[in-house]
C-alpha cells in the first residue's frame, strides 16, 4: 500500500509498495523546522529529482539543503563563530608550497618558493578560491568547483589548466545515476537552485578526469570527506545537533515575546465599588447641573489622577521607603471597605531559569557537534574559560588529529592542477602553522610580553 508523508512545509514523498519514492514540492519555501525535525527519518538520496528536463540527485529532502543550513546556522549566536574559527585554525599563516620527505623515520615538509607556480596562481586569485571552498567545506564536508583549460590547447598548445573556480554548494547538483555509487556521475548540473522558477541558465559540465586533467575545456568537481551510509552527499559533524542548535537560536526569541507580550504586572490594587459611589454622590450635590455621562468622566478623570500617583509611588528605585495612603468607606451594615493593594508573584524566575538551563544544554550539545575543544571555540565551560596550557594542549591536539583530512581534502583539485601544469616538480600547497611553545618554555626576549 503505497503511503504519503510530509518532509517539509511544501514538499511531500510518495513511497510505493515496490520501494519506489517520488517527491512533490509545492511551494518555494519549506519550514525549516520541519525540515529539521524530518530529516533524521528521510534518505532524499533514493530517487532523483527532474530539473529542467536533467534528472539531478536532490540535496535534502527540498533540494535546497545548502540553504536551509544557511538560515538555520545564521539565526544562531554560536555556531556561526565556531565556524569562523575553525578556518581561521586550519588556514593558519597561510598557503605556501611544498616538499614532502622522509628523515630519520620522521615526515618532514620543506617549505619552497617557486615564483612561475606563485604567479599562476595569483593570475586568477587562488586564496579567494580556497577560502570559498573551505567555507562550503566547514558547513557541508563538501564543495565544488570548475577546473578551466587554458585556450591554447586549441592551436596545439600542451594542455593546461588555466585556474579553477569555486561553485557555492546552493548552486550545484549531482546528476542522477541509476547504480547510486557517486563514482559513476558522470555531469553536474549548475544552476540557482535557490530562486529558481524555470530552466534558464542550466549549465551541465562533466566531471573532472584526475587521470585525464586536460581532457575538457571546462569541467567540474565534487570533493569531500564521505559520509557514513551516504551515497552522494556528505553531511557535517554537526548534523545530529541540528535540533540543538534551532533550539538554541529560539531561546531569545522566547525571551522577546515574554517581554513583549507577557502581562508583567507587579501590583492587584482593589478599590471598592462603594468608594466610587459615595464620589458620585459628591459630585452631584457639587454640580446638581451634570448629568450621568458628566460625572462619569469626572469620576474617569478622578481614577487615572489616582492611580498615576500611586504607580509614582509604587515604581521605581527612588521610591523605596516611601508610603502610600488609602482611604476606606462604612457599608450600611457597618463593614469597612478599604483600598488593597497586593504583590503579585509573576512565578517569572523558574520560567528564565528553565530556559537558560535548556540554552546551556544546547551551547553543550553544539559545541560537542562541532568537532572543536571548546576552549578553541572560546566557549566558557562551567562558567570559566579555558587556561593557557589547556589551550596549547587543545591546539597541538588539533594540529595532529584535524587538520591532515581537511587540509588535503580542500587543497585535492590545487594540487592535480600544480601536478599537471608543473610536472616533475613534487610541489604541494598546504597550510602553514607555526609551531606553539608555552610561555615557560621560551626565552625571556621570546615571550608575547615583552614582545
């Protein structure tokens, strides 16, 4: 029996008795907290999705996962900084090209200035296509991008690559293999997959032969650290603190609409009706002329002076100390009725502290899926942030488990491309860190202080 369910605000799975899925999108826009809530119980991998008459493998349940992470992560006050700081300690002093080799059983890496790959590379800006890259990356343990031969190929040059372009993840696609193995995508689809509304501007390249470099005059890539049980696409680390990290980002919000709209009332002042009426009857022997609508504004006018003196008195840190009189009436059985005047109890406290105590949970949960020490995401722990030695220990621990995978798998399509424009000369490009002492263990002239 063939069943729908709902994966988004506007987008809908079929499944059929014989596995087969189809999915229907209606609207531009989903809701990302339905996407968020859905996605742990939806593979959008199993069939593709037709776009502009190209069958491409969808990227989340939408098509528009790239997007959806994007909204997601910059309505959240931690996780985009976290990011920013993992690039900023994998990119390190910079790019710099290299030599690998062995000494003594040990790697060792010997930095090398060659100023005809140099000028390659700055003739079509390279660091601002590694720092794209890293970036699409760091949120998606993915990017893509154009390799370009250079146009002489085409009165019998020898084939070169002329630079490489890096492709936001928003604006790419897989194109649908029936084996579902992504070694057998042979194109990729380019387009706005964001805002689009019709075909135009398709562009479909086919992929990169890393045994054939020069092959296309231009080709595209998809490079990335797999995924487990994922098929095409790589998810992020922080994949399974999605729901945290929307949790998280709602706190404030919740915060402003109590503000905003809760009642905040710190007094129930109780007048009696028959205080009221004996200031009627006053004010119609004063003004036997007025009639009741008269006397009723007067009584209005009476009741706003009244209790705009009495919130001048109750209001306010200047106030302290101060009293207030009240005054009472006789009811014709001989019971005195008076003015109350009580405290009320907003019960506001446990409700902030239960809300803190579920950011503090989500600021845990986040930090643990990021993948990064928190005392490298300069996040406070406990309410204390991190020692120096905890940070040293941190980083160097980050330097030797960390950056290895993401440094080779973003620098992969720089460093064919040095390998097939400059053969023979065993160049690699890869970030430098320089190496971090303790302070105890550098000269006194050495030492940040004195610096």
């Amino acid at each position: 029996m063939s069943k729908v369910n709902r994966i988004s605000q506007h987008s809908y799975a079929l499944t059929l008795d014989d596995g087969r899925v189809y999915t229907l999108s209606s609207g531009r826009y989903g809701g990302l907290d339905s996407l968020v809530w859905s996605v742990g119980g939806h593979n959008w991998e199993l069939m593709p999705q037709v776009v502009g008459g190209y069958r491409v493998v969808p990227y989340g349940s939408d098509n528009r996962l790239p997007v959806r992470l994007r909204d997601i992560i910059g309505d959240n006050n931690l996780v985009p900084g976290i990011l920013e700081r993992q690039m900023g300690l994998l990119y390190g002093q910079g790019l710099f090209l290299g030599q690998r080799s062995f000494e003594e059983g040990k790697i060792v890496h010997r930095w090398v200035d060659d100023p005809e790959v140099w000028s390659w590379l700055r003739d079509w800006d390279c660091e601002s296509y590694v720092k794209g890259c890293m970036t699409d990356y760091l949120h998606l343990k993915g990017f893509f991008d154009l390799k370009r031969r250079a146009r002489g190929f085409r009165i019998g040059r020898q084939a070169r690559i002329a630079c490489l372009e890096h492709v936001p993840a928003k604006d790419a696609r897989l194109e649908w293999v029936d084996s579902r193995r992504l070694a057998d995508v042979r194109h990729i689809v380019v387009s706005d997959f964001e805002a689009m509304e019709s075909v135009a501007g398709i562009r479909v390249y086919p992929v990169f032969d890393p045994r054939d470099p020069g092959r296309y005059a231009v080709s595209a890539s998809y490079n990335h650290t797999c995924s487990f049980s994922r098929d095409f696409y790589s998810v992020p680390s922080y994949w399974g603190a999605l729901k945290w990290i929307v949790r998280g980002s709602e706190i404030p919000t919740i915060f402003k609409y109590v503000t905003d709209n809760g009642i905040n009332l710190a007094y129930h002042i109780q007048s009696p009706p028959e205080y009221w009426d004996e200031k009627r009857d006053v004010l119609r022997r004063l003004h036997p002329d007025w009639d009741d609508i008269k006397v009723e504004e007067a009584i209005s006018d009476l009741t706003g002076k009244l209790l705009q003196s009495m919130t001048e008195v109750l209001s306010g840190k200047e106030n302290a100390g101060k009293f207030i009189h009240t005054s009472y009436v006789m009811s014709p059985n001989g019971e005195r009725l008076e003015w109350k005047i009580e405290a009320i109890d907003q019960k506001i406290r446990d409700f902030v502290e239960s809300q803190l105590k579920i950011s503090e949970a989500s600021v845990s949960a986040i930090t643990s899926g990021m993948g990064l020490h928190p005392s490298l995401s300069n996040v406070m722990v406990n309410g204390k942030l991190a020692s120096g030695s905890e940070l040293l220990y941190a980083f160097k621990l980050y330097l030797l488990s960390d950056v290895e995978i993401a440094s080779r798998t973003i620098l992969e399509p720089l460093n064919q491309a040095i390998e097939f424009n400059f053969p023979g000369r065993n160049l690699r490009l890869a970030f430098y860190h320089q190496p971090l002492q303790s302070e105890e263990a550098l000269t006194s002239s050495e030492r940040i202080k004195n610096q």
